[in-house]
C-alpha cells in the first residue's frame, strides 16, 4: 500500500487561480516532498518540507505539513499555463531505509487559458 | 552534468525475452532506486540501493534483479518479461540522508517506456 495519497485526483482551475492539492501518509516521516512530473517526462523536486517544520515557502509554492493529522498540502498561486503537470507527494517513513522513498498517486492539474 | 541516464528510452520485448534497462549518474550519489510508473497511477519502488554492493526490495520487486558494481550504475534486469511488466521506468538517485533534513531530493531519469508483446 502507498504511504502518501493526494487528493484531489484531478483538478482543473482557469489560470490565475490557486490550485491546493493535499496528501495524506500514514505513518510517521522524516521529511515529506513535492514532485512535478510534466507528460511524458521524469519527476522534478519541488520542495522538502521537514517533520518539524509547518510551513515552507518557494516561489509561488507554499507548502504545510501537520504531523498530528499525517497530511500535507501544496499550494501554487497566481497559476499559469506552465503548472499544467501531475504532482506527487514522496515520503519516507521515520524506521526505514533512507532510499525506500515511497510516492503518492498524484493529483493531475490542469490549467485553463 | 548529464545528471541520471537512462537507455534506452523505448523498448518493445516478446513475452519471455530479458532485457537489461541501463541507468547511470555522474553526481557521485550513494542512493539509486528504480520505480514503475502505470498509467494515471504514482510510482512504485522496485529496488533500491544505498550503495555500491548494498541492494534491497522495494514495493513490487518480482520479476526484476539488480546489482550495483560501481556508485554510478544501477542497471535494472527483466529476468523474463511478461505484458504485465509494460510500464514506464524511472531511475533515480539521491545523495541520502542528511542530518539537517533527512532525506534529500531524488533526481530523476527521463524515464523507459518498455511494451511487452
């Protein structure tokens, strides 16, 4: 079974919105990633977030974790065209190997002219 | 730097032929990893290694060996392929871990779209 799960699956906003997707694991993390993955293409680090921060900031990126609710999220702002990707959330639990780094399904997002 | 490489980028096999998928990184990475990736599914870990010598398996490894002679190479063997084995392949490599943070970004392949007839 996956440690991390994003929601929503898919989303679809006009460009200028925001665009929040969520992701949720299950046990407890050293540090929680996002990943963009444009089609066709390999996996690109966006941002890391540590299990003893609550909040990071790239960019137009912000990023939250809560560990009590084991759920992080990912905020784009002010969208363009560009952000039109699938994002992954990438875990690895606390008690396992450093390479064991386990992703999410993704949530894919499009962005309306 | 060419960064992670991957070859070759597109494979057709016959049921039961092997094959071996070619992943190399030149950032001096102690951790590789190899991934699967289903259509409008995640990735799923295969095997990993945390060094040259030290392999291990990850989420759905059946059907697939390793090895890793050298830091920078983690090829990747399809001992007998089978349809179920069509995917895209993802390599990626990582320093580890890092005391600040933990684990650090993973740096990927451009992927190996492998059809299995």
């Amino acid at each position: 079974s996956q440690q991390g799960e994003e929601d929503p699956q898919a989303l679809s906003i006009q460009e200028g919105e925001n665009a929040t997707m969520n992701c949720s694991y299950k046990t407890s993390i050293n540090n929680l990633q996002w990943y963009r993955q444009n089609s066709g293409r390999g996996l690109v680090h966006l941002i890391l977030i540590r299990s003893n921060e609550r909040e990071k900031h790239s960019g137009r990126l912000r990023v939250t974790l809560d560990t009590s609710k084991k759920s992080s999220s990912l905020l784009i702002t002010a969208s363009r065209a560009a952000d039109t990707a699938s994002y992954f959330c990438a875990t690895k639990t606390r008690y396992s190997s450093a390479s064991k780094i386990i992703f999410g399904s993704g949530t894919r997002l499009s962005i309306r002219p | 730097n060419a960064g992670v490489t991957q070859t070759p980028k597109f494979q057709v096999l016959k049921t039961g032929q092997s094959m071996t998928l070619q992943c190399a990184q030149d950032m001096n990475h102690e951790y590789m990893s190899w991934y699967r990736q289903d259509p409008g599914m995640g990735l799923r870990l295969i095997h990993y290694s945390v060094g040259a010598g030290i392999t291990d398996q990850g989420e759905v490894p059946n059907g697939y060996n390793v090895s890793r002679s050298t830091t920078e190479d983690f090829p990747l063997r399809l001992l007998s392929a089978a349809p179920s084995q069509t995917s895209v392949y993802f390599c990626a490599s990582s320093y580890g871990y890092d005391r600040g943070q933990g684990y650090t970004e993973a740096f990927f392949g451009q992927g190996t779209r492998l059809t299995v007839v």
